[in-house]
C-alpha cells in the first residue's frame, strides 16, 4: 500500500512539474508585459523598462526562467507579485474566501442532490422522476453568471425591499402553497385519492404557516424561541430515527427525544453562554458537550447493540445544535439589520464582507459572514446539485439491481433496511469519489462566481494575473490549485479501494 | 394489434415479465434498429431534436455570410454591424432601443416589428446581435465537439487496445491534461489570441476537453479486445486496423457519441463563461456570453438586453443535454424502458389465454 501510494506520489510531482513547465511558457510567450511602455522614447520609460527587464528577469529565456522560479519554489519561496507583495501572503488570504465560497455550497448540493437523487430513483418513472429529471438537465444548462444575476435581482434586491413591510401578498401565499402541495405529493405518491390527500395536507399546512408568519411579520423579526426548538426537534428525533434505525427500535427513538428534552432544559443556560462568551471557541465546546452528552444518553437507553443507537442520538444532537444556533442568529438579526452599516437591506449583491461594519462584534460578524456567502452559495448549489442528482439516481438504479439486493428483500428485510443498509452504502460508494474530485474542481470553477459576486478569492487572484502579465502569481495559483487537483484524484482512488473492498490497488 | 400479434409469435412464459416484453420487442432487428427505436422512443430527446434543428435553421439562415466566393443573403434585414437610429417612440420613458417584439395577437404591434429583441446602447439591431452570437456560439459547440472527439477517441482506443508501455505513456499524458484547469488554461491563451476569432479559440479548447472521454474509450476498448469476436477475428487473420475499425469501434460507438454530446453541452457554457470573463470571444465579434456580460448591468432598465441571450442559451444547451440522454438510453441496453400498464395487460391476457389453450 505505502510503495503504491509512493509510486503515485512520485508520478504526480512528475505530471506537476510537466503541466507547470507548459503553462509557464506558454503565458510567458504569449503576452509582454511591458506593451504598454515599449512605443514611449520618454528616456524616464526607458529607465522603467529597464528596471522592469531586471526585476522580472526577462532577460532569461522563459524556459530558463522556469527553472529560476522551479528553485525558489523548491526552497519554500513563491516570489513576489509584479506590486512586490509576497504570492504566499496573497494565496494564504485568498484561499480561505475560496473555500467560504465553495465549501457550503458544496455540502448543500451533496446532501440535497443525493437526496433528491435517491427519492428520485425508487419513484423512478414517475411524474416526480421526470420533473427531475427535467429540473436537473435544466439547472445543467444554466450558465452561472445568468443566474447569479437573476438572484442578485429577486433574492437580494426585492427580498429587501420585501423586508421592509415583511408581508407575504395572497397570491405568493397561494403560489407556494400550490408549489408544496405538488412537490410531497410526487414525493410520497400513491394512489389517486392518497395523491390528493397529501397535496390538500401539504398545501393548507404551508398555506396556513406562510399566512402565520406574514401576519406576525416574522421575516422582520425572526427568532424560534423555547417553544419552536422542542416541536422541530422532536420531528427531527422522529425523522433521524426512522432514517437511521427504524421507528420500531424503541430504544434509539427515546434516546434521540431524551436528546430533545436535554436540549430544551439546556437552552437558556446556552443562551446566558453564547452572550457571555461570543466566539467560535464557545460553540465548539458546547457541540462537544452536546455529542458528548448524546453518546451518553445513547449508551444509557440501549441495552444491546449499542451503536445504530448511539448514532441516532447523536445526529439528533447535530442536527439539534444546529438549530439552537440558528435560532441564536435570528435573534442577532434585528439589532444587525438596524446597524448603519446594513441599514436594513440585509441581503448583500457583492462583496465577501461587509467592510463598514463594526468589528469586535462576534455574532453580528458571523451573521455578516453567513448572510455575504447566502447568493453565491445558492448559485454554486443550483448549478452543480444537478449532477449529484443525475450521478446518484443513475447510482442506486444499478445497485437496486443487483443480486444482493433481491437477496436482502428475500430475507424478508425492510423496505427501509434494504434500501438504507444495503442499496444506500453501495451508492455512496461512487459518489465519494466523485465529491472528492468536484471540490477539488470547483475551487478552479469558482472563477466566474468570485467575478460575479466581487469576491477577493482564488479567481480574482488569477484574473489579476492574466491581465497584469503577472507570471509569478499566476504560477502561484496554476501551483495551488492543480496540486488539489492531483492530490484529490490520489484521495479518491484510495478512498475508493477503501470503501469498496472488491478494488484493492496492485502494489508491486 | 401489431404488439399482439408480436407477442402471440412465441409463448409468453410468466405474466407479463419486463424481460420478456423486451425480448418481444427486439426480435429479428439489427442494432442500428434497436438503437433508433429506442432513440425515437425517447420522448424529450425528439422535441430536443427537432427544437436544435429549427434552432439551427433560424439562426444561420437570419444573417448574411460569406464562404469564400459564395454570399449568401440572410432574411433579416440588419446586420450585426450597422447602427440604425435608435427608436425611442412606443418606448416607456427614459428608454430608448426597446423591443417590438409583440406576442399578442389583438394588439396593433402584433408581430417582429423593426427590432423584436430592441437595440443596444449605440442603436445596432439586437435580434442580429443575438443571432451572430447564436451563431458563434453553435460554431465553438461543434468545433470543440469534434475536436475532443477526434483526439479522444483516437488516444482512448490506441492506449486501450495496444495496453502496455503504450497505454501507461498516454494515459500519463492523459492525467497530465487534466491537471491544467480548462478554464485557466482557455483564460490564459484566450487574453492573448482572443482577437484571432471564434474558430480558433474552439480549436484550442478542443485540445484541452478530450480527458474524460479517453478514458472512457479506453474503458471500452480494454474490455471489448478481450471478447470472443475479436479472438475470431484476430484467428481469421484479421490485421490491427481492421480489428479496430470494423470489430471493435462500432460496439464502441455508443459511448462516444454520448459523451461527445456531453462535451458539447459543457462546450458552450465553457465558451460563454469563457467570453463573460473577457477571454473568450472579444468584441467586435460577438457571444452569447459576451453580450451577457456587457448588459448585465442593464437588467433592472432594460431586461430584454439580458433575457434573449441567456434564454438562448439555456435553450441549446438543454436541448444537446436531453438528446444525450436520449442516446443514452438508446445506446445502453441496460437501460430498462417503462413498460406501460397497457402493455402489461396485453401480454398477461395472452400468457393467459395460452394456457387456457394449452
């Protein structure tokens, strides 16, 4: 294993330094950096240019000069940048906005498009299938700068303006309600009248919370309070255990509402914490108190085969933590809407912070940092969800077809166990892979999305690069993000030999 | 009654088994048939067809072009080049260019009027903008589809079939393309020789868009070489060539043709993304994406500078994604179809009444 991983270790740094040897001379004749100086005879120019020859080194051929730049690179240096700052400083700001950029949108659009993608496949052929089928071939042809500016348009723009009577009109009422209705409907399917039955559900439940919640104007002033956390969190505990174990383990189900109830009588406590003492420290503790505790709940209630139980309660307790926070910033979100710096338009077009904010404030900075992610996060979502959901249904299609699968139903499992244990895992299989490779992907592809949403990330660095003649940063990026590339593919193959174990790699 | 009478040909043996209607339906036909049966089943895929084709036809017929000694005169009256006056009348306040394009049938202005699609800031005709970038950007589509299929097919089947010290060097090769960003890559000799025009920008970035459908051809080819038809042929005295090209590259085939419609429909967000960034096809000649990003400003005063280029699009790449998706289907024979619960009947009534017969 370790001679495997060294030989393509060995053969990687050897692809690298290829593809950085082409890169490098090819932007290196392509462009003269001193166009704009080379038709003045002014002698102050001529003085510049020759100072300019110097600096840059254009006296040596480029395929010279690479090897001057490979040397600094191998000794830790990445050079200076034309402006004369440090590459490494400018790579180690932009590389955590880049990853703010992508990595919750990346989480979203694998949650959401495996499970779309699942619910997708076992109705498959059905009216939901093919609207999502359609939705996702869709949202496939969509060019993200077009969307980015629709959103930028209805979700920023007129979401604020929204905000400031906090109303929902009846026709958006209706519309939404319509909306739901029709989507559990296709979700759960059955025959006609059940059909019918869910959508009526479905759209008089949103119908009536939508009406609540404009009535109450509470998009002004949200907040779930003590009351709101208990009843989501119980329908969490339910959804986790049906999930995870099946309602029928009686344990799991009561460790994971012990969970709720321990949350519930730990909420004001963790209020009187989270303003005491502001920071990420803080959550982190308490989401280690809160795992830790939910392993304990978990290794109380079960008396055998503790784990499926242990792990229901904790994910309870995730997914609990989640919402505490949450409701933590929708309590920041008034007293942070009426700072000058916002001046009650909340959701930002561009920009990845807000700059005239005040510091020192944690909550109303995370808040800051959370609401300037918001667009660009759901545009990346939009567009690359798609091919989870087109990646995963394809996925559990196959595996639903196995003989193992016909097996696992013989033996008079489940629906949910067969689907869940054995057709679930074996898809995940592929996909880790694929997620692993995407991530490494889009931090090339966040390009267009930094330019359209004016953020300072990888993208600009790189824009900067290519119309500023600048070799050494552009390098410094090409360095950064085709090691992740590389690196990401070793990742997935042996992740991939990990998880599945039929694949075992041939070390020879 | 054609089913029936297919399906009475031979014993159905259980009820209305998937399989068995399958095997019903392909009977005595070639694989060129079951493929185009399959892909005439597929019912998105045909309107994705028909939509392009009509697409293709409206657009290159709009403007004039030249080939070399042959002109040929558009039915649109502008060019992308001229600046007629621009129109202020019919237009809400302060707007001026705006679009005559009216869709409902009771109105006066029913019809294409004088610029459907409204005129830009400095008056050209927006419709003609609009179809030049169309045309652009279908052109960039094919080019890099052809291109990366050329270079893919040939790398995939040379490293597949000769395997070995062959294959490891290509597939080296392989790898070593796709560490290089397509994106920065494209950006880095599109800022450079974007003026050089729309033709070779989608040949360079052919050049660079051909990894994944190698590999895949590979795939099939290191599995193919070892069926029982090309140990025959190989027997028979077949040479390499004729291994490959008559044995070999048509059970491969299907592969090729998706993933290059799939190259296709990435191609043309690739060249758009490409232009919006400002690398890609640069004024004076014109893109979709470039027009995109020029008017993106404008979308709050005047939208319609912003919608037909993107509708455009959105429309060409769904349409190349839905007919991959056809082939697909049609090219895969795991693929199951749906079988309609009419055609379940049919065949159980029959497996019924032939036991009753019997």
């Amino acid at each position: 294993m370790l001679a495997y991983i060294g030989r393509r270790i060995s053969i990687l740094i050897v692809i690298l330094f290829g593809s950085s040897f082409i890169l490098y001379n090819l932007a290196a004749i392509s462009g003269d950096p001193l166009e704009g100086l080379r038709g003045s005879t002014d002698p102050k120019v001529k003085n510049e240019v020759a100072a300019l020859i110097h600096q840059l080194q254009l006296n040596v051929p480029p395929p010279a000069r690479y090897f001057i730049w490979l040397k600094h690179l191998l000794s830790g240096n990445l050079g200076l940048t034309r402006s004369g700052n440090a590459v490494s400083t400018e790579l180690g700001q932009a590389i955590p906005v880049t990853i703010r950029l992508i990595f919750m949108a990346t989480l979203i659009a694998v949650v959401l498009g495996i499970g779309l993608g699942i619910v997708s496949a076992l109705r498959q052929y059905s009216r939901f299938d093919y609207a999502m089928t359609f939705v996702s071939f869709l949202l496939y042809s969509l060019p993200i700068f077009w969307v980015a500016v629709l959103l930028k348009q209805y979700l920023a723009i007129s979401f604020n303006n929204f905000l400031g009577s906090a109303v929902i009109s009846p026709w958006w009422i209706a519309g939404f309600s319509v909306v739901s209705g029709i989507f559990w409907a296709a979700v759960i399917s059955g025959d006609r009248k059940r059909v019918f039955t869910i959508f009526g559900i479905a759209g008089a439940a949103t119908a009536v919370v939508l009406s609540f919640l404009s009535a109450t104007k509470w998009f002004a002033h949200p907040g779930l309070g003590p009351i709101m956390i208990p009843a989501m969190g119980i329908g969490i505990a339910y959804a986790v255990t049906f999930l995870s174990t099946g309602l029928g383990n009686i344990a799991a189900r009561n460790s994971a509402l012990a969970v709720v109830a321990l949350g519930e009588i730990s909420y004001f406590p963790t209020q009187y914490i989270f303003n005491k003492y502001p920071g990420p420290l803080a959550i982190f503790l308490l989401a280690c108190v809160a795992i830790g505790l939910a392993v304990a709940v978990g290794f109380l209630f079960a008396k055998e085969d503790r784990g499926p139980v242990i792990r229901t309660s904790v994910l309870t307790s995730i997914l609990l933590g989640i919402i505490i926070l949450i409701d933590k910033l929708m309590k920041t979100w008034v007293p942070y809407v009426n700072t000058d710096a916002v001046n009650n338009r909340p959701i930002p077009t561009i920009s990845e912070s807000n700059s005239l904010l005040a510091p020192g404030h944690f909550w109303f900075s995370f808040l800051d940092i959370l609401l300037h992610v918001f667009l660009p996060t759901i545009a990346l979502t939009l567009i690359s969800f798609a091919g989870y959901v087109r990646y995963s249904r394809g996925t559990l299609l196959e595996v639903m077809n196995q003989d193992y699968i016909r097996t696992a139903r013989a033996k008079g499992l489940t629906e949910r166990t067969v689907i869940m244990r054995h057709a679930f895992r074996n898809t995940l299989i592929p996909l880790t892979t694929i997620i692993v490779v995407d991530f490494a992907g889009i931090i090339g592809g966040a390009i267009i999305t930094e330019r359209v949403f004016g953020w300072q990330g990888m993208g600009t660095l790189f824009n900067n690069a290519i119309t500023n003649f600048d070799l050494t940063l552009l390098m410094g990026v090409f360095f950064v993000t085709s090691s992740l590339a590389v690196l990401a593919n070793l990742v997935a193959d042996l992740l991939y030999s990990y998880l599945d174990p039929r694949i075992r790699v041939v070390s020879k | 009654m054609s089913i029936l009478s297919r399906f009475k040909r031979k014993k159905v043996e259980s009820e209305g088994s998937q399989v068995d209607i399958f095997n019903k339906e392909t009977e005595g036909l070639s694989q060129g048939q079951i493929v185009r049966r399959r892909f005439l089943r597929h019912r998105g895929a045909i309107i994705s067809l028909i939509t392009l084709s009509g697409i293709l036809i409206f657009v290159f017929s709009a403007l004039n072009f030249q080939l070399g000694p042959l002109k040929y005169h558009g039915w649109w009256k502008y060019s992308y080049t001229e600046q007629p006056e621009l129109r202020t009348q019919g237009c809400p306040q302060f707007l001026s260019g705006c679009p005559t394009l009216s869709l409902n049938p009771f109105s006066k202005a029913f019809g294409l009027g004088d610029h459907p699609f409204g005129q830009d800031d400095i008056g050209r005709d927006y419709f003609a903008l609009v179809m030049r970038g169309a045309q652009r950007s279908i052109l960039v589509m094919f080019i890099i589809g052809a291109v990366a299929g050329l270079i893919g097919t040939v790398v995939g089947a040379i490293s597949g079939f000769y395997r070995g010290k062959i294959d490891a060097i290509l597939m080296r090769f392989t790898d070593f393309v796709i560490t290089i960003p397509t994106i920065i890559i494209g950006s880095v000799i599109g800022f450079h020789f974007g003026n050089l025009g729309a033709t070779f920008l989608a040949l360079y970035l052919g050049l660079f868009t051909w990894t994944g459908l190698s590999r895949l051809v590979r795939g099939e080819f290191l599995s193919l070489r070892e069926r029982e038809f090309v140990d025959a042929a190989r027997v028979a005295g077949a040479s390499d060539r004729r291994i490959i090209f008559k044995h070999i590259l048509p059970n491969a085939v299907g592969v090729i043709i998706v993933s290059v419609t799939l190259i296709m429909s990435s191609a043309i967000l690739l060249e758009t993304g490409l232009s919006y960034l400002g690398f890609g096809v640069v004024s004076p000649d014109v893109s979709l994406g470039l027009l995109i990003s020029q008017y993106q400003d404008s979308f709050t005063t005047r939208p319609w500078l912003f919608w037909y280029p993107g509708i455009f699009i959105i429309v060409i790449a769904l349409c190349v994604n839905f007919i991959g998706d056809g082939l697909r289907d049609a090219f895969d024979p795991r693929q199951r179809r749906r079988i309609s619960r009419k055609e379940r009947a049919t065949a159980r009534q029959i497996s019924r009444a032939e036991k009753s017969a019997s």
